[in-house]
C-alpha cells in the first residue's frame, strides 16, 4: 500500500483479475475501486493535468512573459 496524504493506493489481488483500490482518509475512508485499465488511465490524465498546471504557473511567473502585452500574457496563460 503506498500512502499520499489523505489518499492510499492498494493493490486487491483476485484470483483472476486485480483491481487497484484509492482510499480517501479524508472522505471517511471511501474507496474508488478501479481495474488496472482504469487505474492507468486515470493515472494518465492526472499527469496529463499536473503537467499543464506546472506550465500555466510557469508562464505566469516567467520573465519573459511578463514583457508581453496583458492580452498575450493571458492567452498564453488559458493555452496551458
């Protein structure tokens, strides 16, 4: 079981198909059981996410952006 903040990720072995299981602490501990499918596809879009949230906040503090106009800063800004 691997453990991040108010969420824990475990693995259920079954005899013929595994299922990956996120525990939230914090929701009364709530489980979101996935199959392995679904557990790499959410996985996907989290870092799909992630990556877009690091750029965005990137282009917001860059030097070089905030040599532009107000209204190229913020399309650049809504484009991450």
């Amino acid at each position: 079981m691997t453990h991040y903040n108010d969420v824990n990720v475990s693995l259920i072995a079954g005899d013929t198909n595994d299922q990956v299981a996120l525990t939230f602490v914090s929701a009364d501990g709530k489980t979101l059981v996935l199959t392995p499918s679904q557990a790499r596809s959410l996985a996907t879009d989290l870092i799909a996410a992630v990556n877009r949230a690091e750029v965005k906040s990137r282009l917001k503090s860059s030097p070089t952006l905030m040599g532009l106009p107000e209204g190229n800063r913020a399309r650049l800004a809504m484009a991450a």
